[in-house]
C-alpha cells in the first residue's frame, strides 16, 4: 500500500519536480495549485508515467478559504510528506509595493505553511513517520524584503521543528535554493540578464539533494557548491556588509 504526499505548488518548477520525485519513489500524489486545468494535465501524467493515484485541491493559499480547504484535507486523510513549495516574489520595493500585494505574500510564504504543518505534525507524530520539505530560499540568509524576511522565518521554523522532532522519525528540512529554472522570476516580472550562468541551478537536480537531505534529517539543505559557499560568507559576513549585499540584489531585478 503507497503513502501519499502533498504537494503545494504543483504544477510549475521545484513543486512540480518534487511531485515526479516523489511519483518515482511509490507515492500517491495530491496535487496543490490554483490552475485548474494544469492540475489535472499534471496529475494525468503521474498517473500515466508512474501508476501512481493522484488527488487534485484547487486552492488559493494566500486566502482563508484556501488554507483551510487544505488543512482540512490534512486533517482527515493520513499524509506521511508535506512539502511546503507554493509561493511568489514582488518586484517592487516594500515602499513602492501595494498593502494586499505585501499581504498576500505573507500568507503564502508564512501563514500557510506554518498551518499546514501545525495540521499535519499531530497525525504524523501519532504514527512516528513523516517527512516535511518547507521550500524556503538563500534570500533568507540576506536583507532584500519582504520575501527575504518571509523565507527566513520558514527557514528558522523548519530548523526548530527538526530539533524539537529530533527523538522521533519525522523528519523536518529547509530546502534554500538559489536561483532555480522555473517560472518564477518571470511570474514575478523580474529582471535576471546580468546572472552568470553558473549561478542557475536545475530544478531536478536540486529536488533530489533535497530529498536526500531530508532523509538524512539534515535541517536545511543547501544545493550547488555557489550558494553553498554564498551562505557560509553571509553567516559570517558583517551584517552591514549583508544588508547592502541583499538589497544590490534586490534592485538589479528590479530593472
């Protein structure tokens, strides 16, 4: 009998390589996302290529209803991964950015992943098993926002929740990607012409360090020797030095 994962963010990028993954190693699949029609291509082709049984949510998780719709769905049905990919980035400094804008994203980011967690942790914990990916960033490691300040707190939590579940088999991570070949940078209308090539990472690729991590119970994982690198010098980096770092980045994808 296959254990099932959930799966926010589904059907584009990191969440949808983390769904293939997770197809590959016998897991049934519930897919998250707001694209309708998406969810149901991508749950077709688990199904087809791996003979795995699929749910699809279709779900805003930067509103009530769509947070609680999956909570609910967590609640009621034994879930043994959770990975926590959904999210967004505002190509406006915080200043300039629209209130619902900075609003929505703090949902997204924060609000929902911390619930769903909350959620699925008690079921987990009963059975002793589980596996939770919060899909947080490098960003977190900087000053660049709101999206820096939002995947800091994942990144924090994720590593707290590994130490307070560290006497049983649950399992929880931090993946910190850098900059990954998805649609996110242009979802977020972002300007990426002037990063080198070696900086880009593959979004297979960095799912597959991840999981890996993961089962070794490692508290974040950090994949590509650059942004492994990148985060040691910003650990121990004077702040000042981070802060003006954070927001160079910031303003270059601004242009």
């Amino acid at each position: 009998m296959r254990s099932w994962a959930l799966v926010t963010g589904a059907t584009a990028g990191i969440g949808e390589s983390f769904t293939r993954l997770l197809a590959s190693n016998n897991y049934n699949i519930v897919l998250v996302a707001r694209d309708l029609p998406r969810l149901h291509e991508r749950a077709a082709g688990l199904q087809a290529t791996y003979g795995v049984e699929t749910v699809v949510l279709q779900a805003d998780l930067s509103t009530h209803i769509g947070s609680t719709l999956v909570e609910n769905y967590l609640s009621e049905h034994e879930i043994d991964v959770l990975i926590n990919n959904a999210g967004f980035g505002i190509n406006k400094a915080f200043t300039a950015s629209a209130l619902d804008a900075e609003q929505n994203l703090l949902d997204v980011l924060v609000r929902t992943p911390m619930r769903l967690m909350h959620v699925v942790l008690p079921g987990m914990k009963a059975r002793d098993k589980g596996i939770i990916i919060n899909v947080s960033s490098v960003a977190g490691f900087i000053a660049g926002g709101t999206y820096s300040a939002s995947k800091s707190y994942l990144t924090v939590l994720s590593e707290s929740l590994n130490t307070e579940l560290s006497g049983t088999k649950i399992k929880v991570s931090a993946l910190c990607p850098g900059f990954t070949r998805t649609e996110f940078h242009q979802r977020g209308r972002m300007s990426m012409k002037g990063l080198p090539g070696f900086m880009w990472l593959n979004a297979d690729a960095l799912v597959a360090t991840a999981w890996q991590d993961a089962l070794k119970g490692r508290a974040i994982s950090i994949p590509g020797w650059q942004y492994q690198l990148l985060t040691f010098v910003m650990r121990w980096a004077p702040r000042p030095m981070v802060r003006r770092i954070g927001m160079n980045v910031r303003v270059k994808q601004r242009r």
